[in-house]
C-alpha cells in the first residue's frame, strides 16, 4: 500500500495553507496588521525547521510544547518585525486556533484517516 504522491502533496499544502490561515487569524484578532501569506510561509517552515531539529533532542512531551512555543514566538518575532511579547502571544494564539480547530473537525468526524482512505 503505497502513498499517493499527489494526494500527499495536497495535505501537505492543505496543512501549510490551514497553519497560513491561523496566523492571519491571529493576527487580527490581536489587532495586528495582517501579514503577507508569503511572510506567514516563510514563519511557519522556518519554525517547523527550527522545532523539529530542536525536537529531536528534547523528545515529546509537554517539554516538547514548551520549546515548540517559545520556538515558534522566536520566529514570529524576527519575521513578523512586532516585540517579543506580541511574538509569543502571536504564536500561542495561533496555536489555540489550531487546536481548537482540530477539535472541532475531530467532532465532526473529520479525521485525517477518513481524508486518506477516501472516506470524505
């Protein structure tokens, strides 16, 4: 049983887009100015990059929360030009949203092995 190279390239851009779309949400919610999708790109795979090489000497865990976090504020601090308060807040905002969205889609049934067996 082997992946679909276009069906993984689809929820890899799905992922990006969602976590895209969270920034902005967040941003606006915090009375920013809305920042470019090429900027919010470029934030998110840096912190990506950044979390998983850091992840993989911390493990998982709430640890591992907690360095994704202050990552991910880090990054959002530099790319985004805003203080380091406004970049920690930015980045727990947006990953509310985002767990509050999967919640949400879990709910409903939306579960990514629905989504790769064809279910959806």
């Amino acid at each position: 049983m082997g992946i679909d190279m276009e069906l993984l390239v689809l929820f890899l851009l799905g992922i990006l887009f969602f976590t895209v779309l969270t920034i902005k949400l967040a941003a606006k919610l915090l009375g920013l100015e809305s920042p470019g999708a090429g900027v919010c790109v470029l934030a998110t795979i840096l912190s990506a990059v950044i979390s998983g090489v850091l992840l993989a000497f911390v493990g998982d865990g709430f640890l591992a929360f907690v360095v994704s976090l202050f990552v991910t504020g880090g990054v959002y601090t530099l790319v985004f030009g805003v203080n380091t308060v406004v970049g920690f807040v930015l980045a727990f905002v947006a990953m509310v949203i985002q767990f509050a969205s999967m919640f949400a889609m879990t709910i409903l049934g939306l579960s990514v092995g629905m989504i790769s067996m064809g279910q959806l």
